[in-house]
C-alpha cells in the first residue's frame, strides 16, 4: 500500500500569492513574521494606550478629591448638636408601649406575603 505524503496539494496558481510566499517563509523564520510582529503590537499598544488611562485617571480624580482641613470644619456646621441626655428624654416621653402595626401598601401584582 503506498504512503501518502504529509505536504498538501497547492496547484502553481496558488503559490504564486503572497498568502502562500508569507506562508512558506513563515515556516522558515516563525519568530521574525509572527512573534516579532506581536509583541511590537503590543509594546506600542502600550505606549498609545498610556494617555488614554492616564485621562481616565485624571477625570476619576476630579471627581474624587481629598478635602482641606477647611472643608472638613465647614462640612456638618449645619447639623444639629446631639446632646445624650436630651435624646434619652426625648425617646422617654414616647408612648413605647401603645403602638399599632400597620401593613405597608403594596404596589398592584406585587405579592404581600399573606397566606
């Protein structure tokens, strides 16, 4: 029985193309068309995306800031103080103990949980 051979058939038409001369010199020097070639896309797709991340950081940066001592005192001046003692009588002179539960209406087609 004979052996067939390992090589495919490409008819003169088709090795006449650049697809197959790139092809066959591909087979001789891998690294100098494929590897070389990847990894400077890869370098400069740094280099050209460095800028980009760096906005993108700046714009991030604006929008998040630390705040001056300024700033910090003038945040909250408009708050009211909490005295510990007055909250305690506050929540005292509730009535705790008459209360009355109430159900909260529920939106239409929205299951209330009722058996």
């Amino acid at each position: 029985m004979p052996v067939f051979q390992s090589k495919k058939f490409r008819s003169s038409s088709q090795n006449a193309t650049v697809a197959a001369k790139y092809r066959a010199s591909l087979a001789r020097h891998p690294f100098a068309l494929f590897g070389l070639p990847f990894i400077a896309t890869m370098v400069l797709g740094s280099f050209f995306l460095t800028p980009a991340t760096a906005l993108r950081f700046e714009r991030h940066d604006r929008k998040v800031r630390q705040m001056t001592k300024d700033e910090e005192l003038g945040i909250g001046k408009d708050k009211r103080k909490i005295d510990l003692q007055e909250e305690y009588y506050r929540l005292a002179a509730k009535d705790l103990d008459n209360w009355e539960q109430k159900r909260v209406k529920r939106l239409p087609g929205e299951h209330d949980g009722v058996f």
